[in-house]
C-alpha cells in the first residue's frame, strides 16, 4: 500500500491529537459553524437572564448583552450564508 506524504503525515498528525486528547484543528468552514452555535447559545443565555433579572440596574445591562449577541449571531449566519454553507 503506498500513501503519499501528505496522506502519511494527516495520519499522523490526527493519531496524535487523539493520543494527547489534543482537539484536531478545524477547517475555517468548521470553525464558523462552531462560532454560529456558540452565539446562538450566548444569545440563549442573554433572552434567559433577560427574563430572570430584577434589578432595574441590570434590566439595562441584559438589554444590551440579548441584542449584542443577537447581532453577532445574525452576523455569523449572514457569513455562513454568503459562503453556501448549509449546517
């Protein structure tokens, strides 16, 4: 069996992020997925605090976080979009 170099070494390489327990690095296409669902989680979390906060001072505070993430998570879907990625 004859692998090419670069066949050898991506071998390589992943049994050695699996033996180290070392995340394999991900493609830019994976890490904009990864992005999207950590906003929309950070987006969750913001519409949840909203929710359960009830000092005054904090209600202008989780206004602010809910719409930063919403747009960093609309942002991130625009992008994903103009790429053609279908996740």
């Amino acid at each position: 069996m004859h692998l090419p170099l670069e066949g050898i070494a991506g071998t390589v390489s992943k049994i050695y992020h699996q033996i180290l327990n070392v995340p394999y690095p991900l493609t830019e296409d994976e890490q904009l997925i990864s992005s999207i669902k950590a906003a929309h989680s950070d987006w969750q979390r913001a519409e949840a605090m909203f929710h359960e906060v009830l000092d005054p001072d904090l209600i202008d505070y989780t206004i602010y976080d809910v719409m930063a993430a919403k747009t960093k998570y609309t942002y991130l879907l625009k992008l994903a979009k103009n790429k053609g990625l279908d996740w």
